[in-house]
C-alpha cells in the first residue's frame, strides 16, 4: 500500500483550485482578514500583519553547537531551582511515563538556574502544562528574552506572529459556530496533523512553550506521544535495522497550505531535509524514533514500495497506541495555560473538537528553540565517548524516570563538555 504523504493532494491543480474556491478551512484565518480579525481579538498585539518589505529576511537558521549548549546540561537532578523547599505548588503526573501538570510555579519568575532545571525537566517528563502563567501580560518582548535564554529562537516561514515580533508564532482559529465544522470535514475526516515542530529545518526545535492567550471553553487540546517509548517497544534487531536510516523531511506541502490561505511567508523557500530516523538526545542519551509524520517524504536511498512499507509501519506502530499518548487541556477559555515540550521526543497535534460548537477564538503564540542537528550515536563505544554512558548501559532507565525523582543518570555535563566540536 502506497504511503500518503501528508498534505500531497494540495500538488493537484485541480484540488487546490477546487479548494481555493471553497476556501476550506476553518483553517486558521485567510492572510487578508488579519486586521479584521485583531479588532475581535482578546490580545491583538500578538496578531500581527507581516510587511512585504521583511520577505526572505529570515532565513538559515543555524545552531551548530546546540547540542553542547542545550540548557538542560545545567540542571539539577532534584529540580531544586525549579520546585524551590519555599514555593507552594502542586503537580500530577499525566502518565507515569510522561507528561505533567504544574501549578504554582510561575515561569516569568524563573532565574537562569530554575531554567536550567526545567530545561532538564522537559527532557525528561517530554512535555509540562503550567497553570496560572502570567507570560502574556508581560508583553511579546518578554516572551522573546524568556525563549532565548534556552537556544536561538525560530522565525517560521510560513505564519502569522506576533506584531513586531516574528519569532512569537501565533496560532489562531477565529471564533464561530458549525460552520467551522462544515468547512474543515468536508474533505476529510480527521484534521490531526502530528509532528514535531519544524522538523524540516536543518536544526529542528528543542523546546516549545506554547502560550494560550484564548481558548474555546472546553476542547482545542494538544494531544502528545511519547517517541522514546514508540522506540523501547520495538525488538532489539528493528530497532538497529531503523537505527540506519535517513528520512527526508519538508515543508513543501505546508508552504502550499499556506499559499492556498493567504498566509504570509516570511521566508518562500521549500527544505527538503535528511535527518537520522532514530536520534539520540544531547543530555539524557536517550534514543527516540524522530518521525514527525507530517513532515516526513520517504526514506532515504529507498525504493518507493521498500519506503512506503516502512513509513506505513511507523504511522501505525506510532500513531496509534493510546498507551504512548497523553492529552494537555486548557480547563477553560483562559486559564493561562502554557504547554512546554521536548519536540526531540514526543509528537504532537492540535485536536479540532470544538468547531461545531459556539466558542470564542482560539489564540496562541509559541516561541520556538532551536535545537541541535539531530544524530544518532550507534554503539556503546560511540555513546560513551559523548558521555551518554550511563544513559544507553541500561537503555531504557531514563524513560522511566520520572521527573520528581532525584536519581540522574550522571555524565552528562561532564561528557558533553568536551565532546561536541565535531559537527554532530
Ligand atoms: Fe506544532
């Protein structure tokens, strides 16, 4: 069976005309209704028109000593800055695997060593929603010079942004009732698109703090998966068979979304990028299958049906076990929620179960990290050398861990210190 490459029937002339008429959506908005829609919006500062003067201005985005530099070499391992003996907060574990949700720490107030730890944190429970965050109110610059302690920040092609800031991606889908519903299933019968964020770029993201500025009242969740458990539950020979291969990654069909709606583009250009299927994360050592679904063509140096059969299977094995997902809520249309994740390892997709209801807009901005090229270190020797010794000599032990704990695998700073000037 053929494999459906995500976004591919926008290449028939006939459908995206069809479409184009239709305008199909409940997409987000049309490019031309920005300045209509801020007029409705609840925090229209952070939407933003895009000025023709700024196309092509950002481009190659680089961070070549990303793994070496990631924060999370600096945490603690009891999270002592990030969860301090003085502060009042509550927290619950989505699954014990991973996922947790946090209230009571607020991230505006973070210093350099709380953001070390939740850097650490992130790597290890893939994915936190904090409660009650004040990061909104504090204004997109905030927002900005929080990001960018943890790495450069992202200017996606291919988005609105925030006004006068495009590195703040905003998301929104405007407010309305079933026509929404009509529109978006007309062609089709799901809208879930899972990936990890910009997977098509040369240095795809590390972390992503995704800020609710307003949400329908119930519903507009982000559901994640776990990649490094979607690994473990494969056999040992798999495992290594998956371990040897390039997948090419683009946004060739996203940038036709975007034409067929108006979407401005701050940068034009297709990225067709070879990554390691399998990668292994700069500090934990741990390996995840790093198949962001919606990005991924084919299989490198494959035939198409040897591709196809291949990337079937990860679509299946990845996509559909309950057990490997968890599901981050809003609770409520503004409960300034903020979803953090390690896009190294775990998916996620925006869940469109409001639009046949009456809701207001949903809203978002994300600042987006860049994080290392991705790479796989193979053998245990390999591994060693990078001071992820601790992290493969028992494989699966991070994965378990959870967050609160204190037990660390060790040799991660000092391993990391020396070890990265090589390109990987
Ligand atoms: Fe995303």
């Amino acid at each position: 069976m053929s494999y459906y490459v995500f976004g591919s029937e926008l290449t028939d002339p006939y459908v995206f005309e069809a479409l184009k008429k239709k305008r199909i959506g409940g997409y987000t908005l049309n490019g031309k209704e920005v300045e209509e829609e801020k007029k409705k919006a609840k925090y229209p500062e952070y939407l933003g028109s895009f000025k023709l003067e700024d196309e092509e201005k950002y481009n190659n985005f680089e961070n070549p000593d990303g793994a070496k530099n990631d924060k999370g070499h600096l945490g603690s391992s009891d999270f002592r800055h990030l969860f301090p003996s003085s502060a009042k907060f509550s927290t619950f574990d989505l699954s014990p695997n991973f996922g947790t949700e946090i209230d009571g720490i607020q991230l505006s107030q973070l210093d350099d060593d709380g953001k070390n730890d939740l850097a650490l944190y992130l790597e290890k429970r893939g994915l936190v929603i904090f409660r009650n965050q004040d990061l909104k109110d504090k204004g997109p610059g905030f927002s900005k010079k929080f990001g960018e302690y943890f790495g450069p920040l992202h200017i996606h092609p291919v988005s609105y942004s925030a006004e006068d800031y495009p590195e703040l991606l905003v998301t929104y889908r405007k407010a309305g009732g079933s026509e929404r519903y009509d529109a978006q299933f007309q062609e089709r019968t799901s809208a879930a698109a899972w990936h990890s964020d910009i997977s098509f770029e040369r240095y795809p993201a590390s972390f992503s703090f995704f800020v609710a500025l307003e949400t329908p009242e119930s519903g507009g969740d982000t559901v994640f998966i776990d990649t490094r458990e979607a690994y473990r539950r494969l056999s040992p020979p798999f495992r290594k068979f998956l371990e040897t291969l390039t997948v090419i990654h683009t946004n060739y069909y996203q940038n036709k979304g975007a034409q067929l709606n108006n979407l401005p583009a701050k940068i034009k250009k297709d990225y067709f990028t070879e990554h390691p299927l399998v990668r292994t994360h700069p500090v934990t050592g741990e390996k995840s299958l790093f198949y962001s679904r919606t990005f991924i063509q084919r299989v490198k140096g494959f035939k198409k049906s040897e591709s196809d059969a291949i990337l079937n299977f990860l679509e299946q094995h990845v996509l559909s076990n309950p057990e490997i997902q968890v599901r981050a809520t809003h609770r409520g249309s503004d409960s300034g929620t903020v979803i953090a994740w390690d896009n190294r390892i775990v998916l996620h997709t925006a869940i469109l179960d409001f639009l046949q209801h009456d809701t207001s807009a949903r809203h978002h901005y994300r600042i987006t990290v860049l994080g290392e090229k991705p790479y796989i270190l193979n053998s245990e020797n390999e591994a060693a050398s990078y001071g992820h010794s601790n992290g493969h000599s028992n494989g699966h032990s991070n994965g378990h861990l959870n967050g609160h704990s204190d037990r660390h695998p060790n040799g991660h700073s000092n391993g990391h210190s020396n070890g990265r000037s090589n390109g990987i």
